[in-house]
C-alpha cells in the first residue's frame, strides 16, 4: 500500500448526488432509542401536551419532539449547555438520524432550544416525564412501592463576586470598600481591600441580607466538596426495587431536607397514581402504591415521621443518637410514629433497605450530575433548572430501560463493553483452571442464562424486538 498524502485546499463541488456518499450506520444506541419512542407514542402524546402553547397559522417551528430529543442528547453526551448540545447535533450523522434529519437539513440552533425551553413551563415537562415513566412501566422496569430520597447539590450560574446586599443594592467589593474606610483602613487598591476583608470580624454573607442580580433564586452554600459557591438543591426519589427516578425538584439552596420531603414525595405518588392509569399498565398491575421510605438522618423528625404516617407510608429514616430520654407530653402520634421507625430501622429489613439506598441513590446522582452534564447549571431561576432537571432525570430512565431489557449502556460505554466482551470470549473457561477457572465458567453460564437474557427470550415470547 503507498503513502496518501494530504491534497491542498481546494474549491469543492457545488452539487453532491446524495446516493454518492458514503454509507454510515446509525448509532445502535440511538437506534434503539428512537425505535422505544416511536412504538410507545412519544412524540404525538408531547405534541398534544404543548398543542396550547403554540399559534395557528405561524410559521412552524422545529417538533417539540426533537426539542426533548436534542435535550436527551446532553445528558447521553454528558454536554451541560444548549450551544455544546447543538455544535454536536450539527457535527454528528447519526444524531441527524436520530432527529429525523435528512443531510440538506439543517440541524436546529442553540436560541431555538432556548425559545422553545421558554416557551414550554414546567408542568408541560414534569408531563413528558411521567410519559417516560409510563414507558417504562409498561417495560416492566417500574414497582413504585419503596422509594428512596436523596439530595445533591447543584452549581449555579452565578459568581459570588456579584452579590450584592438586598438593602443597600452595593456589590460585595463595595460594601468592603466602605466598611474598610469606616473602620479607618486603607482601602485604595483592590489588595487593600482583599487584605482587609480577610481579617475583618463577622466575615458572613447570610442568605437573607445578599442575593445575586441576575440569578436570586441562587443561594451561598457548601457544596459536596465543602467548598463555598453559589448552589440549587436537588432532590429525587428513586425506586429501589428497579433503580428508575420517580420525581425530580429543584428548590433553593438553604431549603431544608425536612421542609422538602413532604412535597417531594406527594409528587412522587402523583406520578405513580398517574402511570397506574395507563390502561396497558393497569392490566399488568405491575406497579404499587407507595409503601415504604427509606432515607438518611437528614430527613428523621417527629413530623416528618407523623405527617409519612398519616399518609399511610411506613419509614426507614436513620436516627440520631439524642443524649437522655425524649418527652412526649401531648405528642402521642409523633411517639408511635418515631417508635415505629426506629423499630423498622434496627431490624433487618431496615439495614438492607439503608444499604440499598445508598448504593441506588448515590449511584442515580452520578449517573445524573457527574456524568449527565447536570452538577452544573448553566440556566438561571428554579423554573428553568427544574425544567433541565427534568430532562435528565427522562434520560436516566431512558437509558436504564436500554441497559435493563435491550443490553445498551449509555453511547459513550457501548463501544467499551463491545470490546471487552470480544477479548473475553475468545479464551476458554475451563483454561484458566482453579479458582479463575471457576469464576470465569460462572460468568459464561450467567452472561447466556441470566436475567438479562431471560429478558430477552421472554421480550421475543411476546412478540417485542431484541436488543440492538
């Protein structure tokens, strides 16, 4: 074979026959994706949601389908802003197939997802996403009777050299500035100040006296790392039976898990009550009511653990450990709903259910923040963020229902677990011999009989494609 060498820029062709390209095969991943949506009615169901929220007659805009599509490309691209998310729609041929796009086509732009983000509230997603749900039950990757709850926090799109006093409206670097000259301190240059600033007394910037101008919905907080910045509190409740996300919200960051858990579990039995009317999913009655709660010691209190039983939810929420013995003059529900949970959480039901929250929970968050482009937020307000929060919680499930029943990890590991099936398979098990030898024969015997596979038989049983 001879050398090629790279030609000189040069004028191309105006016209190229289409037929002439070359041929490229789709993403399995985002194959397999599109063909989950189309068979279940995504986009018409999404197009009767936002119907009300569009004029007759104008000009038409992009689907609100490929709106959601485009948005799921972020969270499987691990990309956190609209402009990232449409330079690699515009830059990837499979992801024109996903969207539907021919080649002449062109791919929509950043501002078009923003008007349309805009345009949509976030009722219209909090809909999309019990449409995810519903798929999913009817799947068969949905039980919806434990639930876990957790929460992270998120970075803000604001700087804290920004904030400014809600008083006074002076930034932080003025409000310094004058403090210094009152005190009698130099404060000519930008060092003066800094120097100052660090040694001063009652060196604090609570949340009710400062706020940022462009984003007051962000509050000054430690972040998981300790550090301090400028943060949203995010908080979901997962299944624990099957790992998939049943609600996401989004509130301020000072707001306190006791003040957020008894909302954020109301939506998560609305979204299960709305998906146990889907006729198909009513049949198969797979999913529950919500029966149980498992969360860390963040969430215990004599009124969170009354008000979950009075919603005839039964608790696993870890204790602190009080000094002395506890009064309960007047308080005889909060008593036997505190006894109740700390009787649950010692037995051993309660210690595997802890477990297994902190392994789904924490794992969900990753999938989410780390990996999902979400640990930072480059929208402003709890609307808009909540909306984002939405769409990634959409994507996780999606993707759950891929990896579950079809064997697709997210695009960017598919080629990693392809590859690393193919330099395992070629050696025999028995070769190994011993304890390897062993192992690796359980793991042949798992990959062709295990539940996976048996989900794919029983899928083929009932007449549903099989993985990619």
């Amino acid at each position: 074979m001879a050398q090629g060498h790279r030609k000189k820029e040069r004028q191309g062709t105006l016209w190229v026959a289409t037929a002439s390209l070359s041929d490229s095969t789709a993403h399995p991943f985002y194959l397999q994706l599109n063909e989950i949506l189309e068979r279940h009615g995504f986009d018409q169901k999404v197009d009767g949601l936002t119907a009300p929220y569009y004029q007759e007659g104008g000009r038409p805009g992009i689907p609100v389908g490929n709106y959601f599509r485009m948005m799921l490309v972020g969270f499987f691209e691990g990309i956190g802003s609209e402009r990232g998310i449409a330079w690699r729609v515009a830059d990837s041929r499979s992801l024109r197939h996903f969207l539907g796009l021919d080649l002449a086509e062109e791919t929509p732009d950043h501002s078009t997802m923003s008007v349309i983000r805009h345009r949509l509230p976030p009722e219209v997603h909090e809909q999309a996403f019990g449409q995810v749900l519903a798929i999913l039950a009817r799947e068969g990757q949905l039980k919806g009777k434990t639930l876990g709850i957790d929460s992270t926090t998120v970075e803000a799109n604001a700087a804290r050299k920004k904030l400014r006093r809600k008083d006074s409206k002076e930034q932080y670097s003025q409000f310094v500035k004058r403090l210094a000259r009152e005190a009698g301190e130099p404060a000519s240059t930008a060092e003066e100040v800094a120097r100052f600033d660090r040694k001063r007394p009652g060196k604090k910037c609570p949340n009710r006296e400062w706020e940022h101008p462009c984003d007051p919905d962000a509050r000054l907080g430690r972040d998981k790392h300790g550090a301090t910045d400028m943060l949203y509190k995010m908080e979901k409740t997962d299944d624990l039976d099957t790992g998939a996300v049943v609600s996401v919200t989004v509130r301020t960051a000072d707001t306190s898990d006791l003040d957020s858990l008894d909302g954020t579990l109301r939506k998560a039995q609305r979204h299960l009550s709305e998906v146990r009317r889907d006729g198909e999913v009513a049949r198969a009655g797979r999913v529950q009511a919500v029966a149980e709660v498992v969360a860390d010691k963040g969430y215990h209190s004599n009124e969170t653990c009354r008000s979950a039983a009075a919603l005839g939810v039964r608790t696993y929420f870890s204790e602190m450990e009080r000094p002395g013995r506890r009064r309960w003059a007047g308080r005889e529900e909060a008593r036997r709903a505190v006894y109740a949970n700390r009787r649950r959480v010692r037995g051993t039901r309660g210690q595997r259910l802890r477990r297994r929250r902190s392994e789904i929970c924490e794992r969900n968050f990753a999938h989410l923040c780390d990996t999902g482009g979400q640990r930072r937020t480059f929208l402003r307000g709890l609307a808009e963020v909540t909306k984002k929060a939405l769409i990634g919680a959409m994507g996780f499930n999606l993707s759950l229902l891929l990896r579950q029943v079809y064997g697709l990890r997210k695009p960017r590991q598919l080629g990693k677990a392809r590859k690393g099936h193919f330099l395992f398979w070629p050696f025999p098990a028995g070769a190994l011999g011993g304890v390897w030898g062993r192992w690796a024969s359980f793991y042949a015997i798992l990959a062709v009989f295990g539940p996976r596979s048996a989900n794919v038989r029983e899928r083929a049983g009932r007449g549903l494609p099989a993985a990619a």
